[in-house]
C-alpha cells in the first residue's frame, strides 16, 4: 500500500521489473477519511504514470 507521493518511486522500479503488467495502487488509510484524502493526493501522479489507482473497499465500508 502507498503512504505519500514519495512512495510511488519505489513502485516504479518495481513496475521496471516487470514490465507489460497492469499497475494498481491501493493508497493507505485507516478509516474512510483518510483513505480518499490520500486518494486524492495520489490521483493525479499514479494516473500520470498510466497505473490504476483503486481503494480499499473494507475500509471504506468499515469491514475489519
């Protein structure tokens, strides 16, 4: 999962590793909150990239 903008370089070169794969990025939060302000953080850098930017739907729905 992704923190900050910063941890996209790291993806990258993971994604450099494998080259032709569909790249998606779930984006870290601990409540719903928190997950679409990094949502929205992230969204414009991951889509630059060409990579799929999705949440992670328990939290969103507060299923642990």
């Amino acid at each position: 999962m992704i923190d900050s903008v910063d941890d996209l370089e790291e993806a990258a070169q993971i994604a450099e590793l494998h080259p032709g794969r569909e790249i998606i990025i779930m984006p870290q939060g601990t409540d719903a909150q928190r997950m679409i302000a990094k949502m929205n953080e992230l969204r414009a850098p991951v889509t630059a990239r060409g990579w799929r930017l999705l949440p992670r739907l328990h939290v969103l729905l507060n299923i642990r």
